[in-house]
C-alpha cells in the first residue's frame, strides 16, 4: 500500500507543471482523494464540486486521463506483486545451492582420501574420470594417464586379473573384489561396482589387518598355484609318485602310480588304498625313514606280473611322507649282464698264455691272470691286496726284474702316462734276464688301463736264426708252414716260402725275387682286397721313418681261411711278413662262442619262464586255500563229516602245493642272482621257540618227537631271519618225512667262535652212498615219503647266501644227521648308524 501511494504522489508530481486541463485533472484527483479519504459524504461534494468546475471537453479529457493512470496503477500492483514472488524464489534457489555446495564439499572430502581412487565410467563412455589419490609408497602415479596404464606399476599377473576384471565390469556389468601386488610389494583392494548406469573401481590401499589379511590371501593363492603346478608336473612323469598321511594311508599318488598298480586311475588307487611296495619294504620306510635322512633303497615288488626294482626315495615331513621310486629293472639287468660278462671275460683271460693285467681308474690292480703272477713271480696276497701300479712297479724294481733307467722317475712317468692319454701305448722292455717284452697299455672307457706283456724273446731269437740262415741258405724257410715274405726296403720281394704262396694262391713265377710288393698286392687281391691289407704292409716295408714299425693282426680271407700276420722289421731295413693259418682255432673260437650265447639265453629263459609259471600259479592256490578256510567257518553252513574231510584234504594239498611254488620261486630267485639277504640282528633262542611252534602241528602229524639241545646263553647272529628259519624248518620236515613212527628228531645248536652251527638227526633208515651225491640236487625225492625234493636244494643255497656250509653224514640203518655252519652277517651302513 506504501509503493501505491508513492506511485500515485509520483503520478501526481508529475502533473504539477502541465497545463491547466492537468492542473484541473490534479484537483480532480486530489478531490478524488479527499474523497475517498472522506467518505461518501466527501465523494457526493467533489463530484459537485466537479460538476461545477468541468465542462463536457474537460470531461473526455479527463476521461482519458483517468484510464491512462488507472492502468498505470494497475501496471505498478502487477509489477510489484511479480517482484516479490521472484525475490522469494531467488531466496529459496540460493539457499539450495548453498546446501548443494555444502553437501558437495563434503562428498569431495570424502572422496578426496589419499588411501583410495575411484575410476567412474559414464555408461558406454571411454573416457573415464578419476578421483582421489594413492599413498606415494605404493608407487601409484598421480597423473591420470599414467594410473589407468595399470602394467606399468602392478606386477604382470595382478595387472591382467585386473584389466579381465575391468573389462568384465563394463562389458557384462560383473562386479569383483580383488587383491592386487604393486611394482614396491604393496597390497591394494581393487572393487569394482555398477551403479545408475555408472560403471565405478575403487583402489584402496590396506594396512593393518586389512593389509596382513590380503598379504595372507596372496600367499595362500601362490601356494595354491604352486601346489597345482607340482601335481601336475608330477602326475606327468612316468615316474610313480605319492604321498602318506601321518598313521601311513595312501592319501594322494600321481597317474603313474595308479598306472604300476594296475588302478583305472590315481584316485581309484587311493581310493582302494593299493600299495606299490610290499609290506616289508613299506615297514622298512617307516621304521628307518626321519625328517634328516630320507630312505634311499633299492626294492624289489611286481608290477603287472613282472618282478620288477625300484629306486625308492621316501622322505618324512610334519604332514606325514612322500615318496618316489624310479624303475631300474633294466639296469639292474644290464648289470647283472655286464657282471657276468666281465666275469666270464676274466676266466677267459685267465687261461691265456699272454700276462694280462687290468688297473682302474686310480691306477690299482683289479684284475690279473696266472700267466701275469708267473711273469712277475709276485706273492698272491700282495696282489689281492689291489696294489697302485706305482708301488707295483717299485717293488719290481727293487726285484731287479725292470730295465734299468738312468733316470727312473721319467721312465715310471712315462709309463703310467697311459691313464691320461686316449690311444694304445706301445713298447719294449728288454728285462735283465733276458726276456724281451712287448707292453701293450690300453686307456679303458670306464677308466684306468689294460696292461698285455707279449713275451718277444723267443720270436727275437727265431728272427735272429733265421736272418742268420737266411744269409746262407734261402730254402730253410720252405719247410715253414708258416707263410714267410721278406721285402727290401726298395719294397722288392728278396724271399718267400711255398706257404705264403699257397696261403695267397699265387705261383711261383708271381713270387719271383725282386716283384715289388705292388705286383705282389694284384696278385693277391682275388683273395683278400680289403684296403687295410696289403697296402698297410707296403706302407710299412716302403716308410721312410728311421724306425720301422712292426704290425700284427688277423685277416680273413675271401677264401674262408683266417691269417695272423706279423709285420718284422729285420736287420739291413728288411721287413718280414710271417701268415699263420689259424683257421681252424678261430672257427673253434666263434663256435664256443656261439653255443655259449645260446646256453646263456637258454638260462635265461629259464628262469624267466619258472618265476612267471610260479607266480601265475601262486595266485590261484592262495584263492583255493581261502576258499577252503571259509568252507570252515560256521558262518557259511555246517558241512556233513564227509565234506570236512574232503575240505581239509583240499586245504592240506593246496597248502603243499603252495609251498612248492614257492620252494621253486625262491630257488629260481637265487639261480637269477636276484635274492638279497634281509639281514638283521636274530636271538637264536627266540627263533628256536618260532621253529618249534610253527612244527608243533607237523611233529603232531607225523607221530614224531622233536627234541631241542641248546643253550640259553646262545645270544644273537646277524642273518636273514625268514630265510634261517626256512633252513630249520626245511631239515626238520625232511628229518620228519623219513624218521619212523613214534621216535623223536634231534635239533641241537652251539656257537663256534662267533658262527652258529645247528645239526639235525634222525634215527631213520638213512641214505644209500649213491644216492648221497645227489641229495642237495633238485626233485631228486627220496623214499615213499620224499615230497618235490627240493627241500634240501633250497637250505643249501640259503645256506650259501649267508656264506655258510652244510653237509650231510649218513648210514644206510642207522638215520642221518644234517650239518650248517652259519657265519654272521654285517648289517647294512644306515642300519649300523642307527
């Protein structure tokens, strides 16, 4: 109402200098005013009042002038009632924006924390905005750029899982929480989160708790990576390997394993707990196996039927074991192989007339024949004693049995120098005696040297009557049946007898004094053209060294005959070619040869062919027997009295049965050279109390007694425990078999220094003399009641195995008495540590 009034006092001002219609207007509207101030009394004066003063123009114009000045008010209330309404919204905007502002500030501090940055995505936008800033340590750039390029500080594999994360967050909207390692080995959580069509990733850097927990969870992550890694690198190897728990259960094995033990597959295997290992050898491991010394041991098992060793390594940790075995059944034979050829090499050797003598890589004597020991007339326990060849040849030395040197040093050097050097080494010894020797030393590839003493002296003589004879009479070499040539050093024939041209089938006239030895070569070519013949022997006659070598070897010829030539160089630069026909030895040598590969590998197969039978029948006879102890048991249904005979007939035979398939097993075992001693520390007199238990039923079936003498104060002996008790029990069922009804057997045993002996006697009828060679021979049975016969050829090698003896003393009438003689044993190296 103010504003109206001050717009109305303006209208009027305004007026003030108008004309008079304006000046009558504004006593009209100042009558106006009294007026309406006044009331209706007021109002009825002025209008006669303005009746009065206003004629009809007057009136229009001031007509006029009240419509302009009512709109000009009007205008003025609109206006004015327009500006407070915009001012009221002008109040209320700046209030909101002003809590916009605040709330903002305050979201901006929050996001502004330098433990976090958070990467926002505008829907399918590609640039991205980041807020918020890492901690420097963490080595997180600051720059945008420089952040998203996520490789260049997160280590390569937190990198990747990031950026798959990431991309799976926009692309598939697929939220993630990730532990993530920087480039410094900082943690940072990595969370990514869809919101209002807003992608976000959120990097917080850890610490405290939060920090050992996420360091933890990476741990664990690359353990389990690691872990994952290793099995399956182990479940590719060919190789069996496994793992136990603590109480020894099968809790893990690779394809392998499964594979050995004929399993489906590895998970089957431990799920039905198969071992690979028999119970002995897993008992060994458990018993000798410690966190400081793994088992390392060869162990013999089967696999698919076959016996087959194994290198077992078992190492014991905290969570229980492990171990791995590696198939060296190849080896082993290879082994065995080489261990008989080397031996059969040896006796070869040994019955040449040639001194041989073998040293190893450490230059000691390993192996010499009797030509060797009579040559150097050496004592037999000074060369058992594997003497250094230094010391060997001092001794000789000292012996006067070496050339004398003028400087020995240089002279012994140079003749050990054979063990660095890779070719044959080769020369003369003229020893003081007389004998003149040619030493052949030859590096071997398994190291050390082969040393072969050919005795010259008498073919030095021989070469030195016959260039005497040679000088007076040509023709005393024609009764030689030894092919002779000798050659010029022209290299011209100078003579040869009738068996060098029988020998090369060529004629007198090709053999004419003075043919140089090229002609000599056509001639002979149709019978021998090999390229290390005849022109090897014109490169020696025809070699212009001061020295002519000499030459021996073997040829054989297209005509089947076999030559041991000897090139000879004489005196006057001559050289002699000597041809001895040694057909017929050779043809003998490869025949021996020959049947002694097929005997070996009738052996072989042999025993190959007795342990598969003897395991192929084992099986089933263990069957039988179960089968027939269930037959006994009430459980099944009672049998009539008729039926437990025949069952406890089926049990007893299969059980002999059974006992022969091993018999023959173990005695095929032993002739395979494959049977190791399980030795250990045995108390005779708890193994006496054993034997007469497990007898007990037998002595029982047989009507006869048995009687032990021995003393309580036997004590202990190393020595197989299950193979000693077979030898007791094996003469006592022999002794059981053929002593008569109602006597007793006598088992007496006694200690001979540190051995043990043990006899057994009976008071049978006793064994003829012809057939007392043959006892220990195998099914050779004896007697109505003999069994396989094999019982007698298992305790002799037993026996033999523990390096014992046993013998047999009995007459026809008067019963028989068995004797062993038991050496101890040593127990293995760990085992003595122990």
């Amino acid at each position: 109402m103010d504003r109206a009034r001050q717009f109305a006092a303006a209208c009027i001002g305004s007026l003030s200098g108008a004309p008079r219609h304006a000046r009558r207007l504004r006593h009209l509207l100042a009558g106006s005013a009294l007026a309406t101030a006044g009331g209706p009394t007021g109002a009825l004066a002025a209008n006669e009042a303005s009746s009065r003063l206003l004629g009809s123009s007057e009136v229009v114009t001031f007509s006029v002038l009240l419509g302009v000045v009512s709109a000009a008010l009007f205008s003025a209330i609109w206006m004015i009632r327009q500006r407070s309404r915009l001012e009221d919204e002008n109040r209320a905007l700046r209030s909101s924006v002003s809590d916009t502002k605040h709330r903002n500030a305050r979201l901006q501090a929050l996001i502004s924390d330098k433990n976090r940055r958070i990467i926002v995505w505008d829907g399918f936008s590609q640039k991205p905005e980041l807020l918020g800033q890492l901690p420097p340590e963490t080595g997180a750039p600051t720059a945008d750029g420089e952040f998203l390029a996520l490789g260049r500080w997160l280590k390569p594999g937190s990198a990747a899982e990031a950026e798959r994360a990431i991309e799976a967050l926009r692309s598939h909207a697929q939220s993630f929480d990730l532990v993530v390692e920087t480039n410094r080995n900082e943690i940072i959580e990595v969370q990514g989160r869809v919101s209002g069509g807003q992608a976000f990733v959120r990097f917080v850097a850890l610490n405290n708790l939060r920090r050992e927990a996420a360091e933890l969870q990476l741990e664990r992550d690359r353990l389990e990576q690691s872990l994952t890694v290793f099995q399956n690198l182990l479940d590719s190897l060919d190789l069996p390997v496994w793992q136990r728990s603590k109480d020894g259960t099968l809790v893990w094995a690779n394809a392998a394993y499964g594979e050995a033990v004929e399993a489906r597959d590895a998970a089957e295997a431990v799920r039905e707990g198969r071992e690979l290992l028999p119970a002995i050898a897993r008992e060994k491991i458990r018993a000798s196996s410690t966190t400081d010394t793994p088992f390392r041991e060869r162990v013999s098992t089967v696999v698919r039927g076959t016996r087959s060793f194994f290198d077992v390594v078992d190492a014991v940790c905290p969570a229980g074991s492990a171990g791995i075995a590696l198939d060296v059944s190849e080896s082993e034979a290879v082994r065995e192989e080489l261990k008989r050829t080397l031996q059969s090499h040896a006796e070869t050797l040994d019955h040449l007339a040639t001194p041989v003598a073998i040293f190893d890589g450490v230059q000691r004597l390993q192996f010499y024949n009797q030509a060797f020991q009579r040559l150097w007339d050496l004592d037999t326990a000074f060369l058992e004693s594997h003497p250094d060849h230094g010391e060997m040849l001092d001794r000789l030395r000292a012996a006067a049995k070496l050339p004398e040197q003028l400087n020995w040093r240089q002279w012994k050097e140079n003749a050990l120098s054979v063990y660095r050097a890779i070719d044959t080494q080769t020369d003369l010894w003229h020893l003081p005696n007389g004998q003149t020797l040619r030493v052949i030393a030859t590096a071997r590839p398994q190291g050390g040297a082969t040393w072969v003493f050919e005795n010259l002296t008498e073919k030095v003589d021989l070469e030195t009557r016959y260039n005497t004879l040679v000088q007076v009479q040509d023709e005393t070499i024609d009764h030689l049946s030894e092919g002779v040539a000798v050659f010029g050093p022209d290299g011209r024939l100078r003579l040869s007898n009738p068996a060098f041209r029988a020998i090369w089938g060529i004629t007198e006239q090709q053999a004419q004094p003075g043919t140089h030895i090229r002609d000599i070569e056509l001639a002979c070519a149709p019978s021998y053209d090999g390229a290390d013949g005849w022109k090897r022997f014109g490169q020696l006659i025809t070699s212009f060294d001061d020295e002519r070598p000499s030459d021996r070897g073997v040829l054989e010829l297209s005509t089947g005959l076999v030559l041991d030539f000897a090139v000879t160089p004489l005196s006057n630069a001559q050289t002699m070619l000597t041809f001895v026909n040694i057909t017929d030895s050779v043809r003998v040598e490869r025949a021996l040869t020959e049947k002694n590969e097929a005997l070996r590998k009738a052996d072989a197969l042999k025993n190959d062919f007795v342990q598969h039978v003897s395991y192929e029948l084992r099986s089933p006879l263990t069957n039988i027997i179960g089968f027939a102890d269930l037959l006994k048991t009430p459980s099944i249904g009672t049998l009539s009295e008729r039926q437990a005979e025949y069952v406890d007939h089926i049990a007893t035979s299969s059980a002999v049965l059974l006992t022969i398939v091993n018999d023959i097993l173990d005695l095929a075992t032993v002739d395979a050279g494959i049977m190791q001693l399980d030795l250990s520390e045995i108390s005779l007199t708890d193994l006496l109390d054993e034997v007469a238990a497990e007898f007990a039923d037998r002595l029982q079936e047989s009507q006869v007694a048995l009687e032990i003498v021995a003393s309580d104060a036997l004590g202990t002996i190393v020595a197989d425990h299950q193979r000693l008790k077979q030898i007791l029990i094996k003469l006592l069922a022999n002794a059981a078999n053929f002593a008569p009804d109602g006597t007793k057997i006598e088992l007496k045993c006694w200690r001979e220094g540190a051995d043990l002996a043990f006899t057994v006697s009976d008071s049978g009828p006793g064994i003829p003399q012809d057939v007392l060679r043959t006892v220990f021979s195998r099914f050779e049975s004896h007697g109505s009641r003999g069994g396989a016969g094999l019982g007698l050829s298992i305790v002799e090698s037993f026996v033999s195995l523990h390096h014992g003896t046993v013998t047999i003393d009995s007459r026809e009438g008067e019963g028989t008495r068995v004797t062993c003689r038991i050496p101890p044993g040593r127990l293995p190296a760990i085992v003595a540590a122990e």
